[in-house]
C-alpha cells in the first residue's frame, strides 16, 4: 500500500494506491474544506467532497 501525504505539518493522505487480486485500487482526495480551528483543539476537521464521477475507470 502507497500513501501519499501533503508536505505541510498537517501531513494529510491525497491519495492511496493498493493491490488486490482483481488489480490496483487508487483512491485521491479530490477537494477537502477545513474550519478555523479553536484555541487549543489539537486536530483540523476535513469535509470530503463526493467525486465529481469523472475519473472513474469500471
């Protein structure tokens, strides 16, 4: 399994690729919002946003 994390002190995963047996499995962020965080909260909230469909290959 591959991850792959942004650069930045919030190291979030963009994408994972994996293997199974019917092939390779790749999964990417495609956008994500964030909310300020308040004083003192150790982690940031992500809200996924659902694939636009356009990169789907089934």
């Amino acid at each position: 399994m591959l991850i792959w994390l942004t650069n930045d002190e919030n190291k979030v995963p963009v994408r994972v690729e994996t293997t199974t047996p019917f092939g390779t499995v790749a999964v990417e962020l495609v956008s994500a919002e964030t909310t300020p965080r308040e004083e003192g909260a150790k982690e940031k909230q992500f809200t996924l946003q659902p694939n636009s469909g356009k990169n789907n290959h089934l």
